[in-house]
C-alpha cells in the first residue's frame, strides 16, 4: 500500500518554475551575438496540492480585487482604437492617488489599460513592453496584436494558482486592422469591439450599449467615451478626479490633450 498522500510545504528548491524565453539580438551590433531574455514565471503553487482551499481563496480574491476600482474603456473604430480609463488609485476607502496612469504605451501602435492590483498590472505591462521591443528588434516588424494578446494571455495563465490581479484591455493597430482584447486575471482571452472593464464597467456599458456602433469612426466615437468614463465617474466611488484617452490609427499612438477632452466632454453631453 502506498502511504496517503499528505498536504506539506514544498522547500523552495523543489518548487517547479516555468520560464519563458524569447529571443532578441544584441543591440550593440560590435558584439554580434545573440541574446537570450528570459522571464520567470511561478507557475505552481507553494502547496504541492493544487486543488487545496488555500488555492482556491487565492482565485477568488483575484477575482474580487479586479471589482474594487477603476474604470477603463476600450472601443474599435473604423479607423483606429480608443482607450480611455479614470485617474483614480484606491486602497480600500482611501484615495491613494489621484491622477494614477492606467493607460500604458506599449509600442507606436499598441496600448494596454489596466484594472486591480497596480503592481501585479505594472509588472504585466513591463513584460509586455520588453517582449514588443525585442520582437521588432529580431523580426524587424511590430509585434502582432494578437500576438501581444496572446503573450499576456500565457503570462496569466502560467501564474494562475498564485494570480496576478489584473485585468487588462489591449488595443493596437496592425497590418490587419484596428484590433480590442479583454484578459482576465487566469488568462482567458477575448476579443472585443465594445468593452469595459473594473468597478465603473456597468455604469460606462449603459452608453457604449446605447451609443456604440460598428464601423463609427474615431472622431464620432470619441465624444461617447468620454460620455462613459464621465459618467462611471460621478456614480462609482472608486472611480474619479480625472480621465486619459488615448488614440491609436496608423499615425500611432497619441494621448489627447486636457484642452480636447474638455471640448469633448462639451460635445457629448
């Protein structure tokens, strides 16, 4: 007979680690090498049980923590992406900051919105950066959005017994078009045209659901979404003080002016 199997603490050494490598050549071209980068992933839990209630909490509160704040919002236009978010950082009831970075440049023509945890959203975002420099370095090209989804995807998805808490919105423009997707903290992926995310999404998908239609152009859309994040911040309190839209079309990546996103507000109101 073999002894039962027994819920115990793994030593450290023990612990099975999943790493990702991705390629990319040297900059300094006087070396003439090729370099490897790579980033590790936990991808066990610390409990050699994966089914155990410690796992199963853990889940549950990355799941909570992606509801308690924010409002982000990304749309696809004819003619490019928009993606909007408020500036609020919450710790619970505390404001802990006001004008909070939620929108991220990636690339020229790649952005990503962020919902949850910031470190865990900050780590992801800087992964995803790295990688999408390396990739044009290597192939001499953009990085795909669907290619970046999916990298993000795989992130989250290594790390699911120990999650990161966050939810994000990718948008960019490639040699395919004008391209949205949601992640959750587990790494499911979709891609979207209309979409929301964070403790303000129900508030801001009552005008998307009204207004959005496929096929607008950036320059009829953009005066709905600041509509929508204007409104999830005035009905949630974890979201507010300000916004930032960013505009992404084949001229690249540009963040709008706080002169323009007055005249905007005017406009959709």
């Amino acid at each position: 007979m073999y002894p039962p199997m027994v819920n115990r603490e793994l030593p450290e050494s023990q612990i099975p680690r999943r790493v990702n490598r991705t390629a990319g050549r040297n900059i300094n071209k006087s070396h003439g090498k090729i370099t490897w980068c790579y980033f590790l992933v936990d991808g066990i839990p610390r409990n050699g049980v994966l089914g155990s209630k410690k796992t199963m909490s853990q889940n549950n509160t990355a799941s909570q923590l992606v509801l308690k704040g924010t409002t982000t919002i990304g749309v696809v236009c004819k003619d490019g992406v928009i993606l909007a978010s408020d500036t609020r950082v919450t710790m619970g009831f505390f404001i802990a900051h006001k004008f909070g970075k939620k929108v991220y440049k990636i690339d020229d023509h790649l952005g990503m919105t962020i919902a949850g945890t910031v470190a865990d959203a900050q780590r992801v975002v800087d992964i995803l950066t790295a990688n999408a420099q390396l990739y044009k370095i290597d192939k001499n090209r953009p990085m795909p959005v669907s290619a970046a989804a999916r990298l993000v995807a795989n992130l989250l998805f290594s790390a699911r017994y120990l999650p990161l808490a966050t939810q994000v919105l990718l948008g960019g423009m490639d040699d395919t078009g004008p391209h949205v997707y949601n992640l959750d903290p587990f790494g499911s992926l979709t891609e979207e045209k209309s979409v929301s995310t964070g403790s303000g999404s129900p508030i801001a998908y009552g005008i998307l659901e009204d207004k959005y239609r496929e096929g607008m152009t950036i320059a009829e859309l953009l005066p709905t979404v600041v509509k929508a994040v204007n409104a999830a911040m005035k009905r949630d309190v974890a979201s507010g003080n300000s916004y930032n839209i960013t505009v992404i079309d084949k001229k690249g990546y540009r963040e709008l002016s706080d002169e323009e996103k007055s005249k905007l507000l005017k406009a959709g109101s």
